[in-house]
C-alpha cells in the first residue's frame, strides 16, 4: 500500500514514491511533504484516480466554443471558404449530442462515487445544466440537419445556441473544478 504526502505549501497529495527533489505541482522543496492519511477507499481511488469524468467533459466544452467560433466565423469569410466552415460546424454538432451524454453519464457515476449519491445542491445543479446542454446540443444537431442552417434567421439562433453551449460548458466547468478534489471517506 501506498503512503501519500501532502505539500504543505499547495496542498497537493501524492504517492510517497513519486516525490522527486520539488513539489511537482508548485515546485517548493521536497521537505515541505508531510505524511498524508488518504481516506479513501483504495478500490474507489482507483476509479476516481482515472478521472473520466474531468476527461469526457472537455469534449463538449471544446466543441461548444468550437462551433460558436466557427458559427460567427462564418460571417466574415470569403464564400470559398464558407462551407469548409459549415461542413466542420455540421460534424461537430452531430458529435456533441454524443459526447454530453458521454458527460453525463461519467458524471453520474462520479457522483455516485464521491458523494455515494448525485443529489447534493452542488450536484443537482451540474444536472441541471448538464441537461439544458444536452438539449440544447440536439437542437443544434436538428439545426446543422438543414441546408440553410447557415442563412440569416437560422444562423442567428445557431449562435444563440452555441452561446448557451459555452456558458452552460463553463458553469459546469467551474462548479465541477470546486468539486474536484471533493470525495467522502471510506
């Protein structure tokens, strides 16, 4: 088994053995380590330790800004290049309906594995949000199904929604980055 330590300076924790001469994430001196008693479980830290949930989020949150760059873009290129824009915003918006639900469901179970249940206050807004982006992703997919998907009235809710796709994706990503380093013990 492994004995962690804990930066006295940062507060980051590791793994004995993986201490070099510095802090690898703040860089002070290795002295600054104090023994740290780790209460979770090993069987759970294997899992939580893989971070899928931190992983699969990025995905949405990429393409979300992705496809509001590309949708404003799109008013102020050459027409040439309009539709290798429009064909690229149509791929992503097909694949992020996906990749939320890919979110969610690791969120759930993340959830699940931290709090031993997804309805904390924390949590039950993350869902929130993770819906109205999940149903907003569909309604982009709808939207980049149409050949004028890219023509005025059309165009102007395609940026809405991706606007909402990135403030949703950024919510999410500050009140998951509060969460992080959250877990029961046992």
């Amino acid at each position: 088994m492994d004995n962690f330590v804990r930066c006295k300076a940062c507060g980051y924790i590791t793994s004995e053995k993986r201490v070099g001469a510095v802090c690898p994430a703040c860089g002070v001196p290795a002295r600054m380590f104090e023994p740290y008693k780790n209460p979770v479980s090993i069987q759970r830290r294997r899992i939580l330790d893989l971070h899928t949930h931190p992983v699969a989020v990025h995905f949405p949150q990429a393409f979300s800004l992705t496809l509001l760059m590309l949708s404003v873009a799109v008013l102020f290129v050459p027409t040439g290049i309009k539709s290798d824009l429009t064909s690229a915003a149509r791929v992503l918006s097909w694949l992020l309906p996906f990749f939320v639900l890919v979110s969610i469901a690791t969120g759930l179970v993340d959830g699940k594995l931290r709090f031993r249940k997804v309805t904390t206050p924390l949590l039950k807004k993350k869902l929130i949000l993770g819906l109205i982006l999940l149903f907003t992703s569909i309604a982009l997919f709808v939207l980049a199904l149409s050949d004028q998907m890219f023509v005025s009235t059309l165009h102007a809710i395609f940026i809405l929604l991706t606007v909402i796709a990135a403030a949703c994706g950024a919510l999410l990503g500050l009140i998951g980055g509060q969460l992080l380093d959250a877990k029961f013990p046992g």
